[in-house]
C-alpha cells in the first residue's frame, strides 16, 4: 500500500509537471506566432509609404519592438501586476503579491526552475504592447521623427495601455468588478487605447505636405506598394490567432477560461475569429471595391467580435463583423474632414471598430454572470461607460505629450526634409540602388 500511493504520489507530481510544461510550450507558440503582427505591421506600413520614406517607416517599427522589450520588462509588466484597482497599488493581499514578483529583481523574473510561467507572460504581454506602438506608427508615417515615435511608443506600449489593461483586462480589474466590463479578447485595452491615443497625437502632428487643399478638401496619397500593404495585412491576421490563443488561460487537466475566469474554449475563438476575418472583409468590400479596405476589414472584423470571441453564435459573430467591416472607410471619411491625416485608417480600424466590439458585447451578451457571483454581470451600460474611460486613457496621454513635443519643436521633421524623405535625412542608405527603383515609378523612355 505503501509503495502503491508513493507510486501515485510521483504519477500526480509527473502530470503537474507535465501540465506546467505543457501550459508553458503552449504560450512560448502564442507569443512566436504573434510575432507575425509585427512582421505583418512592417509590411504592411512600408507599403502605405511613399518610395522615399520606406526605410524610415521599418526602422521606426523595429526600434520601437526593440525598446519596449526592457521597458515593458522593467515597468510594464508591475504596472499589470500593481494598478488593477486604480493607479495607487496595494501594500497587502493578493495583487499587492503579485506586483511584488513582477518586480524586475524578482526570482520570478529570471531562470527560475520552479516558475514555469512568469516568462512566457511576460512575453505575451510585451507582444502586446509591441501591439499598440505598431497600431500608433501606421498613421504617423512620413512626418514624425523617428525619436519621437519611439517615446510615444514607449509610453503607449509599456504605460498607458497595461494601466487599461490591468483596469479591464485583469482577474481583478475594475472595470469587471464594478461595472461587469467583459472584453475577453482585448477589443478595449489595446485596440481602443491605441486607437484614441493616435487620434490625439494626429491632431498635434499634422497632415502630410499636400494632403489637404486650401478648401479643406483631401489628396489621395498612394503607397508605393499596395501588394506589400495587402500581404502585410495578411500576415497580421496571421500572428492574431496567437494573440488570440494569449487571451485565453490554459489551464491543465480542467476547463480553460478567459482573463477573467469565465469558461471558455478555443473552438469558440476559432469559429469567431474566423467569422469576424469573413464578416469584415465581405463589409468593407462591399462598400468600397477597394483591396486595401478590404484586408482592413479583415482586422476590423475579428475587432468587433473580440469583447465576445468567448460568447458569440458564431453567425451572429459574422453578422457583428460585417457591421464593423462596413463602417471603417465612411469614418475615415468622416476623419479626414476634420482635416486629421490618418495615413493607414488606424483611428476606424482600431478605435472605432474597438469601441464597437465592447458596445456589441453590451448588446448581444447582457446578463452574462461574471465569474465571482458579487460582480456585475455583463451590461450595456458598464461596457459604454468601459468604453469611454479606455478612450479618454489613451486620447489624453497621447493629445498631451505629443503637444508638448509639438511645442519643443521635436514631434515633426521639418518640411524640406519631409519633402526630400525620411530615409535621406532620418537615415544614412536608400530603400533602393540607384537603377532599381520600382518600375512603377520610372519614367518610361521615349
């Protein structure tokens, strides 16, 4: 008896074990697939470039990956861990635990053999920052020094959007626990906080020379490359379904759930992200005949269902895709006749489509129990009010700071050298060799 339940004691100890490891591989793949957004954002804002500012538009994307990485490490990630009740962290209890092993001396932030998680999270997380700062570079292209974007970058990616996300987009955040805010995929903390937080630095830098006329009306100002757009998109939908699976907690042996608790599975987000890449493209195709707005659709469509990824029937998952589809090019309109140069459609794409998505879930999941019974259930009203507040976080940081950089005179480079191009005076080499500029652009030979 006495060797039989040594025996079962070391089967149990194994399969922990193996669920640990197993929870670890499985987020070490999200976090490698969501690495796609990134190579997708590169594509996909080189493209949108004019020939003389693709360089800088890449290099802008890389260094700001690249910063976040300590940043997020060395702040970031506590900012999670510390601020789910608000900006002032508590000094005891469970969160007050784990902002202190967020902490970057932490033995949970390091090799630590017992700790088969901390790492892997962090590093979703920081995907997701990189997230943010490669939503707010798309817009700003062509005329923001690449050292202002990196700071922009750093405060949206390892501040203001972690503050949103750990507000609503945590066990404990508050959002949830007062007003029952449910956004399992994150259509609130990152896509509406980044959204809001380009609209307000769009506002301080200022269009394109030659976007607008003297009578306010706009310019199109074509990207070299539309294929290298579209398959940047692609590849973007691509590295969402390892965001996608980040959203959701493996947990071993039982049943997984979502941020909050609630149970959840990834056949529900398979079915809906699907549905919300077809519902997207098919709406905006439909409104415009237009392949770029037709592959945004495609980001805006798995937008709009991710506060409900978790919940929808998948057809009314399509139906909440089409929607969000049909709407992104009228608001870009609509934008720049505010005379506000959105060069990619960051602000409809991300913010609007954002705000529909935790609107719809309002709509279509009220009274949907939360997973502690003493909280909210899901509501209209808490999802609009939710809304709001991660609008106005991320509009104010980024309206502010940038204006001060605007009055310092270091948000923009200046107009000759706008009009000569970022790469010749942002960086030292050219896009392309002397005799290989892209045939589009050649002249042709009488």
């Amino acid at each position: 008896m006495e060797q039989t339940a040594a025996d079962l004691a070391t089967l149990t100890d194994a399969f922990g074990m193996s669920n640990k490891v197993n929870m670890e591989i499985f987020y070490w793949w999200c976090t490698a697939i969501m690495v796609c957004i990134h190579a997708g954002f590169l594509a996909y804002e080189m493209g949108a470039s004019r020939v003389k500012n693709v360089l800088a538009a890449a290099v802008k994307n890389i260094l700001a990956f690249a910063f976040l990485v300590p940043t997020f490490y060395l702040f970031g990630w506590w900012i999670y861990n510390a601020m789910p009740h608000g900006i002032v962290p508590p000094t005891e209890g469970l969160v007050a635990d784990l902002a202190a092993a967020a902490e970057p001396w932490s033995a949970n932030m390091g090799p630590n053999l017992a700790d088969n998680a901390s790492g892997v999270f962090w590093a979703a997380f920081t995907m997701f920052a990189a997230t943010t700062a490669s939503i707010l570079s798309g817009s700003l292209i062509e005329r923001v020094r690449i050292s202002a974007y990196i700071v922009l970058a750093v405060i949206l990616g390892a501040v203001v959007w972690i503050l949103g996300a750990a507000w609503g987009w945590h066990f404990e955040g508050w959002l949830t626990t007062e007003w029952g805010f449910h956004d399992t995929a994150a259509a609130g903390c990152v896509h509406v906080v980044a959204g809001f937080f380009t609209l307000g630095v769009l506002i301080n830098l200022g269009p394109r020379i030659g976007k607008f006329n003297a009578d306010g009306t706009a310019n199109a100002i074509p990207g070299h490359s539309v294929p290298m757009t579209v398959i940047g998109l692609m590849l973007i939908i691509v590295g969402f379904f390892g965001f996608l699976g980040g959203c959701i907690i493996y947990v071993g042996g039982g049943q997984w759930v979502n941020i909050f608790g609630q149970p959840a599975t990834l056949s529900a987000f398979a079915f809906n992200t699907l549905m919300g890449f077809g519902g997207g493209v098919i709406g905006a195709f439909l409104v415009t005949r237009d392949p770029f707005w037709m592959m945004s659709g495609a980001l805006a469509g798995i937008i709009s269902v991710a506060s409900g990824m978790d919940l929808y029937y998948p057809p009314l998952a399509f139906c909440i895709a089409f929607a969000g589809g049909c709407m992104i090019q009228p608001v870009s309109v609509a934008v720049e006749k505010m005379r506000i140069d959105d060069a990619v459609g960051a602000i409809p794409v991300h913010g609007i489509a954002g705000l529909w998505s935790i609107v719809a879930c309002g709509m279509f999941a009220s009274g949907y129990p939360q997973a502690n019974p003493d909280w909210p259930a899901v509501n209209l009203m808490g999802q609009i009010q939710s809304g709001i507040v991660l609008a106005l976080l991320g509009f104010v940081p980024g309206y502010v700071i940038s204006l001060a950089m605007k009055l310092l005179g270091v948000l923009r480079v200046g107009g000759k050298a706008e009009e000569l191009g970022l790469d010749k005076t942002e960086l030292p080499i050219l896009p392309y060799p002397e005799g290989a500029t892209p045939a589009t652009l050649r002249i042709p030979a009488e």
